[in-house]
C-alpha cells in the first residue's frame, strides 16, 4: 500500500509541510504549482480529498477503494485553526509562543493545562 498525504491551506497556500519559513509560503503564492490532484491523477493514482482537522473525514479516506493503484489524499488545512490569534496569521509560521500564548492557545483548543 502507498499513501501520500498532502495538506493545502484554506486560502489556496500548497504546503506539503516542508516550508522552511515564510519565503517558502511567498514564493508558492507566485510559483503556483497548479492542480495538484489532476497530476496525481495523470500518474495513476486514486484521488480523494479531506477535511486535514477532522480525523473522521481523513479516515474515511484512508477506508475509500484504490483498486491496486497508489492512493493520494489531499487534505485541506488552515495554519493555526481554532487560535485566534494564530488562524490565518503568516507571521506565526515557524515561530514559538511564550508560555502565556502557549496557555491562551490551549484554553482556546479545550485542552486542560496543568502549569
């Protein structure tokens, strides 16, 4: 079996979580790879798309049918989705929170924090 999983921002940003930093983000904004899935589909695999938050919906995939062919799975994504002040915000891309914006984050995600 192959599977190959690849993750595409909500604004249309491609990222197959290789960046190194915003220069790579800028740089696939003007070199536009195209339909990512229609080329996968010319090589010979079996395509489906996800929602990459919800491990139902990426399961549901990984369950779907390929008939022997190798499977690609686009799944879409949002940086920093459910923190408010991370969602769609470049500027957190590689970067660190404090430890209140650690905390904040976690509060904002339902996670119980013990620090």
């Amino acid at each position: 079996f192959f599977f190959f999983f690849f993750f595409q921002a909500e604004d249309g940003i491609r990222d197959f979580c290789l960046s190194r930093g915003l220069g790579d983000v800028y740089k696939r904004q003007v070199m536009d790879i195209g339909d990512i899935t229609a080329k996968y589909k010319t090589f010979g695999f079996t395509c489906y798309e996800a929602d990459g938050h919800n491990i139902c919906d990426i399961v549901n995939a990984l369950d779907k049918p390929f008939c022997g062919k190798p499977k690609f799975i686009r799944c879409k994504t949002i940086k920093g989705k459910g923190i408010s002040f991370m969602q769609d915000n470049a500027g957190w891309h590689g970067k660190a929170p404090s430890e209140d914006e650690y905390k904040k984050a976690m509060e904002e995600l339902g996670v119980l924090f013990n620090g």
